[in-house]
C-alpha cells in the first residue's frame, strides 16, 4: 500500500489544491483488508475524519498534506 501512496503524493505535487489519502480498512468485522482512498480539495474533510482513518495514512502522505496547511 505504501508503495501507490507515493503516486497519490506525486499527484497532489502537481495540484496544489489537491488532497488525497490512502488508509486502510478491515471492515467492521474485520473479515478482510480494503484500503479507503478519497480525493478532496476540502481540508476540512480531511481534518474531520476519524482517528481510526487517520491513523492509517502514511507516513509520507501525511507529512504531505501537513504542508499543505492540513491538521491531521
């Protein structure tokens, strides 16, 4: 997952406005691995996420949207 979350961060170089995050998702019973990926030029969005999501995104793409003027 790490691996395509690079991707997302080129993407967001490239479009200033862009926000994109990468988490993953075991489902509320926890019966399999999704990942979650949302695209979003609202930061609020982002910052309302919940902790669980957050806590998921990437190491490089969170330090990403923090320069972007995010709090996550």
């Amino acid at each position: 997952m790490f691996f395509d979350d690079w991707y997302n961060v080129g993407y967001m170089d490239v479009e200033p406005d862009l926000l994109v995050i990468r988490s993953p998702d075991l489902g509320p019973e926890a019966k399999g691995p999704r990942c979650m990926q949302m695209w979003t030029y609202d930061k609020s969005v982002v910052e309302k996420l919940p902790k669980k999501v957050k806590d998921g995104i990437s190491p490089a793409m969170k330090e990403r949207i923090r320069q972007k003027g995010v709090k996550i």
